[in-house]
C-alpha cells in the first residue's frame, strides 16, 4: 500500500512537472496570450507611455523622455566618480586623505549645478503643465460626473448642446467576468454601451465632478487625468488628432466596482460627429414623445405653451380669445369640460363645420401637453392633465 501511494505521489509531481514545462513552452512562444494590443488603449507587456493623439500628450512623453535622460547623466556621474574615488584611492594601494577643511570651488559648483539642473527640468516642465491647465476657447465642453460606478455625459456648450447620456459597462463583458471565465478580447473590462463621441481637431473641455465619491477621469491617449469630486467642479481639455476610439479607466480608488468604470472616446470626422448629434437628438426627441412616458403637469404646460404657439395661436389668438368665426378657447366649454376627451376628440377629428381642421399629425405627447396647456392658461384653471396614454386610446 506504501508503495502505491509513493508511485501515485511520483505521477502526480511528474504530471505537475509536465504541465509547468508546457505553460512556460507556451508563454515563451506566445500562443498563451490570446489578446493583442488595443489600439488606442493598453498594450501586451507595454512598457511605454501610451501612444500620443494629442499635442499635451506628446509634450509630456518627451518630457518623460528628457527628465528620465537627465536623471540616468546624473546617476551614472554621481556613482561612476563615487565607484572610481572607491577604487582607485583604496587603502591598498597607499592612498592618504586628503586634510582640508573648505573649498570654496566646491561650494560653489555644488551650488551652481543642481541649480543649473533644477532649471532646465523646471522651464520645459512649467511649459507642459500651464499649457494643460488652459482651457479657455474650446469648440465643445462637456461635463462628466462619476457616479458608483457609471460616468454620466452631457453636452453643455458648441455642436450638440443638450445631449446627455449615461456611459456603461458592455453587459456582455460584466456577465464573462461574473463567471470567471472571462472572454479573452483586445478591449476587456473596456467597452461602454455609449461612448463619448467628439470631432476630430477641435479643443473639447472637460468639466468633471461627482455625484458619491472621487472618481478620475483618464485617457491616457489624450494625456488628461482630472479628478471628479463631489460639491467640485474640475476641469481639463484635450484636442485629439487622430480619427479612432481612446480608451481609459476611472483612475481613482471609488468602491467595490472601480474595475468596472471604464472611459471610452470615439473621435470621429466634423461630419460623422454632426450625423451623430443629429441622430441623438432625433432620439432624444423620440424618447421625449413616448406615449408610455408619464409627465409632470408643468412639464406638459411648458411643452403645449409650443405646440399651441406654433400651430394655434394664429387662428386662437395668443390670448386664447379667438377672432370672428373663431371660436374662443378661453373659457371655452369643451376646454373646460371635466371630460377630457371632448377636447381630445376635437384636436384628433376637427370641426369642419366650426372651421377646425383635425391635427393628427401631432405626436401624442404634442397633443397631450396643448391640451393641458389650454386647460390651464388664462381663465382656464382646471387643474386637469392629460397624458399622452390618454390620447393613444383616444386614436383607436
């Protein structure tokens, strides 16, 4: 039975032994590593900064170039002359101290140099860092707030003013790391539902703050990293070069899913961007006028005051009272009826013998927020609301 246990003991260590071998075969030939470079994001084993799409972010790469030369000159100065006193003034072979107490060249040279050094680091770094922190004359500004663990986006200022969004992370991809599987792609823990679309070449500035806790705004790419605090508005810009998607991660520790906050920017041409913010607020529009949509009466009020302004008000009257053969919504008894959809039924059929023509080509959501409107403008104070739900059953 011993021996049994010590030949089963040997297979397994030998079988252990074969299956490291094996791994490491595999890791030095490559086939182990599934995933590639992500272009505009991290990259297999990267070393380096990122690859540059902006003019701050290849400023501050050859900053890093240039301080990381002077801190190697220094080094190898400082303990090649420390290495070469140790050698060549060794005891053994005869070598005395000298006896001196000051030497004013010393003095002075270890005076002047680091001083000489710490200027000529500081200059071109004073440069990058001013040149960051300018963000004055964007094209576009746009805010981004952290939430636990989503960033939210909202157009505030230039082409697409009014867009706003939630970006998160790709269902798909929080389900493969749920199950510990995760699917070996170039963009894992990366890729957003809506990422955040900008034009090529054009100054966008960045408002961050938070709505929880700190969060960081990074993309390495783009060479900005801004802090988001709650109660703070930030700010930072970027100008990127280079059609592409720019990827990044929230760069501050913000709870149990900080790994799952990533950034993603999608620089597209001047006209793709224009398309895409047509699209959006044709969305937004669709979105607005969803018959499903429950609405706050003041709302509906603010949105029918436009409906009426824009296509009964020039028969009606702004004042609701009407002219000649047109009849007076102010104080009107169908306006004013407790069933709502007398008034419905009249915007939707007309009266042809009252010179009304039917307005079904409104939107639900327009006849809905004209119909409370005039309920509650001038005399009118019903008090009453009429949803849109209320008009698609009126339709059928």
């Amino acid at each position: 039975m011993t021996m049994m246990n010590a030949r089963v003991h040997s297979g397994s260590r030998g079988w252990a032994q074969q299956a490291a071998v094996a791994a490491m075969a595999a890791l030095a030939t490559g086939s182990a590593l599934a995933v590639g470079d992500l272009k505009g994001g991290p990259g297999v084993n990267q070393l380096n900064l990122h690859e540059p799409v902006t003019r701050i972010a290849a400023d501050q790469m050859w900053l890093h170039n240039f301080m990381l030369i002077i801190c190697l000159v220094i080094f190898v100065a400082v303990f090649g002359v420390m290495f070469y006193s140790i050698f060549k003034h060794r005891k053994s072979k005869g070598a005395v101290s000298a006896n001196f107490h000051e030497s004013v060249a010393v003095e002075i040279a270890w005076t002047v140099v680091p001083f000489l050094i710490v200027i000529g680091m500081a200059l071109p770094a004073t440069k990058v860092v001013v040149a960051m922190k300018d963000t004055t004359n964007a094209d576009l500004t746009i805010k981004a707030t952290g939430y636990q663990w989503k960033w939210g986006y909202d157009y505030l200022k230039g082409e697409g003013e009014g867009i706003g969004f939630l970006a998160t992370l790709d269902t798909a991809q929080r389900e493969s790391s749920n199950s510990g599987r995760p699917e070996q792609v170039d963009n894992y823990l990366l890729k957003v539902d809506n990422p955040l679309v900008v034009p090529v070449d054009k100054k966008v500035r960045i408002i961050t703050t938070a709505n929880d806790v700190i969060h960081a705004w990074m993309i390495p790419a783009f060479g900005v990293k801004q802090d988001a605090i709650p109660g703070f508005v930030r700010d930072t810009w970027f100008k990127a070069e280079k059609v592409g998607d720019y990827y990044g991660q929230c760069a501050e520790l913000c709870g149990k899913e900080h790994a799952y906050m990533p950034i993603h920017v999608k620089v597209v041409s001047a006209q793709d961007y224009t398309a895409w913010v047509d699209a959006k607020k044709k969305e937004a529009a669709a979105k607005a006028d969803d018959p499903s949509k429950v609405w706050e009466q003041a709302a509906l009020i603010a949105r029918g005051e436009q409906v009426y302004a824009n296509n009964c008000a020039v028969c009606h009257k702004p004042d609701g009272k009407g002219a000649g053969p047109i009849k007076a919504l102010d104080g009107s008894a169908v306006v004013t009826a407790e069933d709502k959809l007398a008034q419905i039924a009249v915007l939707l059929n007309g009266r042809l013998d009252k010179g009304m023509p039917a307005w079904k080509q409104l939107s639900d959501t327009e006849i809905a927020a004209v119909v409370t409107y005039t309920k509650n403008s001038w005399s009118n104070k019903t008090g009453q609301t009429v949803q849109p739900s209320e008009v698609v059953a009126a339709r059928k």
